[in-house]
C-alpha cells in the first residue's frame, strides 16, 4: 500500500479549512462571498482569506467583536446594511487595509468610536444612513480624506465637527436629509462649508433646520448670516473660525496646483454680526454621552494666525484713516459753511449801509435849490 507524504496532504487541508461556509454562497472566480438573507447572528467562520467582497446584509447580526474580519485581509467591499447592529469594537475593522467600500446603512448604531476606521486610508464610499448616530468625532476625519461618498441621512445629528469637514477634501457627494439639525451659532461651520463645497461642484441632499422653532423646515443654504443674530456676541470666535477656515482652502489649493500662494492674496469675506457660538450641546442635550458640548479648538499655526491678526489690525488702520478723513471733510464743510454765512451777512449790511448813505445824498440834493430860491 502506498503512504502519501503528509506535505503533499497540506495543500487539501489548508482548501478544506477555508471552503465555503455552508450559510453563504461563494464564486472563487471573483471571490465574492454571499451571505444575504440568511438568518445570521454572527460573522461566518472559515471564509477564504483571498474574498475581496463580503455581503452581509439582511441578517440578525446584533454586534462586532474585536477583529471580526481578521479572516479575509484583502476584502474591498464589506456591506453590513439592514442588521441589528447596536456596538462594534473599536478594533472590528483592524487588518483590513484595502477596504474601498463600507455599508452600515440601517442598523441601530448609537455612535462609532473614533479609533474605528483609524487603519483604513483607502475608503471611498462610508454609508451610515439609517442608523442613530448623534454626531461623528473629528478625530475620524484622517480615515475619511479619500472618501467620495457619504451618507449620513436619517440620523439624529444636529451638528457635525468642523475638524471632520475639513478633512474632506475629494467628497462627491453627501446625504444629510431626515436629521434633526439645529440651526443656531453651533451650524455655521456646516454653512460655511457647504458653500465651498457646492461652488467646488459637490452634490449634497438637504440640511432642513428643526430647531430653533422660528427656522423649522428651512433649508441651512438659503437662511441668510443676518438671522443668526444670537450670534452677535461671539463674532470674533467666528472671525478667526472663518479665517482658519479659508487659510485650509488656500493651503488645499497650493497643494493641488502645486504652486505657493501668499496668503496676503486671498481675500477675506466675513459676514457682519455673526458668530460661531458655544451653546447647545451636541444632540440638543439628548445623551449620546461621547460628543463633547462644543467643538474641539483647532490648532492653529503660528504663521497663519500672524497673517490673521495682520490683516485685522490692516483693516482696522485702514478704517480709522478713512474714518479721520471723513470727520476732517465734515469740520472743513463747517468752516466754510459758516465762512460763506459771515461773509453774506456783512455783503447785506453793506449793501444796506450803501442804500441809506444814497438816500442821505438824495434828500441834501433835494434841499440845496429850495435854500437857493430863498435867498
């Protein structure tokens, strides 16, 4: 009888050991893995480490644990949609670094934890749709720099981090409709920068205010800066929020054309009587628990803010000189005024000092024949 080398067996083992699992279908030619629909409460077991697309949608799967997917490394597209999921481990989505395309759309997701998608650099497509989340960290705006979508519609967001929106600088499109956005001093960040955005040629659904009651239903892109008047009392906050805001663009520009443009050549446009304000909380006060109240301050660089208070005490110089020259106009219009006053009044007392000599002269003219005719 002949014995088989036990290597020559390792090849066979290693294919039994990562075969299909038996809930999910699977087609080794495009290593797509389909477990849609099945029943199930957990990630599948044994998946072979070459799958590129996991579909998972329309199951039980109430939770992730730490390194859920640490089986299949090279996966690409991961839809979790329509499950019950309620927590995932901030370590779930360790290992997967090429991961393009990521759907948590419907589910009962409270928050995420910001060190979740912190190795992932290559997502383009973030679907969290449908879920409860209160707000995102800022600190997640790293993973999210190459993201072209994403969808955030029908949350319970009131606000978003302005550290987050900047980051992201190749979106194409964002959903943000059926959230219950508060529109006050804490919304302008999202204001302004859906402004750039949509002039940049993005697509974006809707942001309709909930709150404050006087702007419910109305769309945050047509209320004008005027109606944030609570706002008045932090307007320097939003100054320099505006001001680090627009030195990011010039920045992102430099760096996509390539070329150094000095910041003395970008034009500052700030809105009058309006600020970035510290009250209400993220949620309207609701609980989410892991969102700070007020945005994190930004770290500012040193050369920037220079150029900032530059061309504030610039603007300021600039208007106590016109404001010197326009109080100068208005004592020289004085003076003359009352130059051109005197001078009419001693024209007319001349004049009537000119009128009663002639008429003396007139009377003594009219007196000297008759004296003669006496004599």
């Amino acid at each position: 009888m002949r014995v088989v080398p036990v290597c020559a067996l390792l090849p066979l083992l290693l294919t039994l050991s990562h075969a299909c699992p038996k809930e999910c279908t699977c087609n080794s030619n495009t290593k797509v893995v389909d477990c849609r629909g099945r029943g199930l409460y957990d990630i599948p077991r044994r998946l072979h480490p070459d799958t590129q697309e996991l579909y998972l949608q329309d199951n039980r799967i109430r939770g992730l644990g730490s390194m859920a997917f640490r089986d299949i490394p090279l996966v690409r597209i991961l839809d979790l949609s329509n499950n019950s999921i309620t927590s995932i481990s901030p370590t779930a989505l360790l290992g997967l670094r090429t991961l393009q395309r990521l759907s948590l759309a419907h589910n009962s997701l409270r928050e995420l934890d910001k060190r979740l998608l912190g190795p992932i650099r290559s997502l383009s497509h973030l679907d969290l749709s449908h879920n409860s989340l209160w707000g995102l960290h800022g600190a997640m705006g790293e993973s999210l720099r190459n993201l072209s979508h994403l969808g955030l519609a029908h949350n319970r967001l009131t606000r978003l981090d302005r550290s987050l929106l900047e980051n992201l600088g190749h979106l194409d499109s964002l959903t943000l409709r059926g959230n219950p956005w508060r529109c006050d001093c804490q919304l302008i960040g999202l204001k302004l920068w859906l402004e750039t955005y949509l002039f940049k040629g993005g697509v974006v659904d809707e942001v309709l205010c909930s709150q404050p009651a006087e702007m419910r239903d109305r769309d945050l892109q047509k209320i004008p800066y005027q109606l944030f008047h609570a706002c008045m009392t932090t307007s320097y906050h939003y100054l320099f929020a505006n001001i680090h805001h627009l030195e990011s663009e010039r920045l992102l520009r430099g760096h996509t054309h390539g070329n150094h443009v000095h910041p003395s050549s970008h034009t500052l446009h700030v809105p009058m009587a309006i600020g970035e304000g510290f009250g209400g909380g993220v949620g309207g006060g609701g609980g989410g628990g892991s969102m700070p109240e007020c945005e994190p301050k930004q770290k500012q660089r040193p050369v920037n803010l220079r150029h900032a208070i530059a061309t504030v005490i610039i603007t300021g110089v600039v208007c106590g000189i016109v404001c010197l020259m326009m109080l100068a106009a208005a004592v020289y219009g004085c003076a003359y005024a009352a130059i051109m006053a005197k001078y009419q009044r001693e024209l007319k007392k001349n004049e009537e000092l000119a009128a009663a000599q002639g008429a003396d002269h007139a009377t003594a003219d009219e007196k000297e024949p008759l004296e003669n005719a006496i004599a």
